[in-house]
C-alpha cells in the first residue's frame, strides 16, 4: 500500500471496457480510503473494506489506497481529519467513514451503500 493506487477490487464483475463493448453503462463505485503507511489500523481498515465489499455490495466498486504519509497534501481534497478514513465519493453524494471499518452496518449505513439481500 504506497502512495495513491487503484485498485479494481471486485473480480467477478465485468470491466469497464467490457460494459461499453456490450452496450451497457456500467458505474463504478469508487471508494477512497486514506491511511497512514502500513500500520496495523490501515492493514485492519483495508480488509475490512474489501471484505464488506465482496460480501455486500450490488455494483461494481474500486478501491483506491491514498497514503498520506507519502502524499500529506492529499487530504486536503476530501477534508480528512484522521486515518483511516473511506471516501465515497461516486454515486454522489460524497460519505465519509473514519476509523478501521470493522462495523459493517454502521459502514453500510455511513456511506449509503446498496447492499446484497441476504
């Protein structure tokens, strides 16, 4: 996890590209989560994003890895105060969920996710 890196997270779905070439309009959503290096709350927040994506999410979704300690003049983009944080920032409107993201539905409901009907 360094710098600012993307990182399509959901292999099971289509790519963009292959949404197009069929016809479809394909949104992504795109969360942003800021850390502070590889410490132990980012490793934490990390898979416990990918993992409640996977599980509970009805769209496609990307992860991109923002590392404040490389980039600090970052978080000035999304006012972040404190790390972790994830950032929805597409569909609108923006949310935002500090801390490492282990309560599901406070994640769900803080971010306004659609979520897999269990």
């Amino acid at each position: 996890m360094s710098g600012a890196s993307q990182a399509p997270v959901s292999p099971d779905e289509p790519s963009i590209e292959a949404a197009a070439e069929a016809g479809a309009v394909a949104q992504v959503m795109h969360l942003r989560l800021y850390v502070a290096g590889m410490s132990p709350k980012s490793l934490e927040a990390f898979a416990n994003l990918k993992q409640l994506c996977e599980a509970h999410l009805l769209e496609p979704y990307e992860i991109e890895i923002v590392d404040l300690l490389e980039h600090p003049s970052l978080a000035r983009g999304d006012d972040i105060i404190a790390v972790p944080t994830v950032v929805k920032d597409i569909p609108a409107p923006m949310r935002k969920v500090i801390g490492d993201l282990s309560d599901t539905e406070r994640v769900l409901l803080g971010l306004q996710l659609n979520t897999k009907q269990a």
